[in-house]
C-alpha cells in the first residue's frame, strides 16, 4: 500500500509541475502560430484527455495481488500492546 501511495503523490507532484509547463509551450507555440483565443488551448486538451485516457486504461490493467504476498489471519495480534496493570494492583515496590 506504501509503494502505491507513493507513486500517487508522485504522479501528482510530476503533474503538478510539468502540466502548466506544457500547457504554456504549446499556447505559446499555437500563439506564434496565429491563434488566439480559446484556440490556444485546444491541442493542449486534446493532449491532456489522451493522457487521462493512457492513465485510466493503466489502471484498468493492474491486477489484485497474489495471494502469497496477503498478510496472514491474525497477524494484528503481533502489532497489539499489552494493557497496562492498574494501579491498585501493582504491588508498593512496582509504584515506585
């Protein structure tokens, strides 16, 4: 779960800083190209929505995990602390 959460944030981080870049250069290159306007950003959707396609198709292909690698019944029981004695029961020598 650890592995897949972090190349979410990573993916995340990745878009976060690559997708206006993009964005910006081919504007500008459909700017210097004579469009203007909403047109601007029209090969950027285009772009933009074949990526959200390729994302969403690669989640369609991963697969559960094997089964050896589920963690085995019980195994909260290693992970879980002892109850602390109550006070009244702990002996004089044990309080202090």
């Amino acid at each position: 779960m650890g592995a897949i959460h972090g190349r979410l944030l990573t993916a995340w981080s990745v878009a976060g800083v690559a997708g206006p870049l993009i964005v910006n250069a081919i504007a500008d290159h459909q700017g210097a190209a004579g469009e203007s306007g909403a047109d601007l950003y029209s090969v950027s959707l285009r772009i933009m929505v074949g990526v959200l396609a390729v994302g969403f198709a690669a989640n369609l292909l991963i697969r559960p995990m094997h089964v050896r690698f589920h963690e085995p019944a019980g195994h909260e029981a290693r992970f879980a602390r002892p109850e602390p004695a109550p006070a009244a029961q702990l002996s004089t020598t044990e309080r202090s």
